[in-house]
C-alpha cells in the first residue's frame, strides 16, 4: 500500500508454531482457544511477518522471519511452514539481497532475526550483503548472555555474521527521514517498535508488544515476556495512540490480519471494522 510518499508491503517468512499457554501466559485456554486453535500438542499457528520498505531513496526490511539455518529437530519442535519465506518474497517485489539498503530488527529472537544471515558454502553470511543492521545494542550484548530463563530463544547463528554491517543504538532514534525506532521494554528490556511516517500518515510494526490481534486485550500478555508489568504499561499508553492517530499498525505473529487501523470502544482496543489488511503465512 502507499503510505504518503513510501510504498510499503507485507512479507512473509511462512508460519511456526508455540504452545498456547505461553502464548498467552495468565489466560486460561478455555478463553486463548477461542481465537487460535490449538493442534494435537497445545501448539498455535503463528506467522511471520516482516515488512520492505521503499522511501524512494531507500530500500527497508524490517524483521527478517526465522530464516532457515536449523535442523530437521527444530523445524518440528516449532512446526516450521516455510512454503513462503523472505527471500523469494523480495523476488516476488523485484527487490534482490544486494539491493536492500536497512535491515531493523525489533530484537533477536529466533523468529525475528532469522534471515539476518545465511549459509553459503558451508558458512554463515550476512544476507544483505550492502545493508546496514539496526539493533539496540544493550538487546545485541543480552542476545549473546542470556538468562536461563530465555536462553532458547536465541541463537548466535542467526544474526553475529552481520556484526560487522550492524549499527547499535542506544535508545529511540530516526534512522532515516521518515523511518524511526521507540524502545519498548516489556517483552525484552531493549525491543524496539518501529515507526513509518510519511506525508502526515503513519504505521507502527509494534512488535511483540502485541503480537497478534488476539493480545490486543491489555491483560493478554504472553508468558514469555520477560517484564509482563512493563508490557502491560506499554499497551496501555501506546495502543490508544495509535487508534486516536488511525495508525496502520502491524502484528508480527498474526496469521490471518498482520496489519489492521485500530479504534478504542469503552476502554478496549479492536480492529477497526473493515481495516483489516492482507494475509500472512
């Protein structure tokens, strides 16, 4: 779609799949399974949104999906779909590897800094060879020393080639006219939400703030999340700004409506009636 002067699209890197309950922590799963059916072993389907970005004079990847430097054990504890994945997406835009000029990562997680890197004659690559990486740095140094308590949820191979082409901030920042980032601590200490803003319209990639439409509910806050009071105080500040703006806001993890215009009714936070748009996965 046209967002003032920038084109933007939604990308898919495929689906893969976590377990409900920690996919929505507190939430008993007589209400979670309502909105995302479970499979044969309590898994929900999730997928894998990533967003280009072209400016006119930049091309943008913001999230790079899960990437596929994994084994055959991986792929079935996470039910990895990989019938669409990033790279022959960009194809599919005209857009080739060594054209992309930022890739923004929101964190490091797995499942959003796959394609960071690749494997190429049996070693790892930066993916864009000419791109520059935007992380947080306090996210990248948690990234190499995490805690026991979310170890598996990184892995060194998917983004430490990049090193090199990789530029750390150190809190919010514009990273080119029209493109910035706000961290927004809750899910890890050091994610960042992206925002795109152009001629007066705007779009926020929130992240795993609110992953899929289904936690757009203040109190469904996934177990995951390592700070769940600091999420719940981040969606109560940031969601009803972005439907008082009509922000175009993107889920990174929802299946059905990765992105949607979001209104405030009696002190809830919905999709707008009839703004749900695409489909990924």
């Amino acid at each position: 779609m046209r967002l003032g002067r920038f084109q933007v699209e939604v990308l898919s890197d495929g689906t893969f799949a976590l377990d409900g309950g920690q996919m929505f922590g507190v939430v008993p799963k007589a209400l979670w399974e309502k909105k995302m059916a479970a499979d044969a072993r309590n898994r929900v389907r999730l997928g894998l949104t990533c967003l280009l970005v072209r400016t006119g004079d930049k091309t943008v990847v913001i999230e790079t999906g899960m990437g596929d430097n994994f084994d055959a054990k991986f792929a079935d504890i996470y039910g990895v779909d990989h019938s669409a994945h990033l790279p022959a997406e960009l194809a599919r835009h005209g857009v080739r590897l060594e054209d992309v000029d930022l890739v923004v990562n929101s964190h490091l997680h797995f499942d959003h800094c796959g394609w960071n890197t690749r494997r190429e004659n049996g070693r790892t690559i930066p993916t864009f060879p000419r791109a520059r990486y935007i992380i947080q740095r306090a996210e990248w140094d948690h990234a190499l020393h995490p805690s026991e308590r979310d170890r598996a949820s990184y892995m060194a191979d998917f983004f430490v080639a990049a090193e090199a082409q990789t530029e750390f901030l150190d809190g919010g920042a514009e990273i080119i006219p029209g493109i910035r980032v706000e961290v927004v601590p809750g899910h890890v200490k050091d994610m960042q939400c992206v925002w795109i803003e152009s001629e007066g319209e705007s779009a926020c990639f929130i992240s795993d703030l609110a992953p899929t439409t289904a936690h757009l509910s203040y109190a469904w806050i996934m177990a995951f999340d390592l700070y769940p009071m600091e999420t719940l105080a981040a969606k109560k500040r940031l969601l009803p700004q972005l439907a008082e703006r009509r922000t175009l806001t993107i889920f990174p993890h929802d299946t059905v409506t990765p992105w949607a215009r979001l209104v405030e009714y009696e002190g809830q936070i919905h999709v707008s009636s009839g703004s749900r748009q695409g489909s990924a996965g």
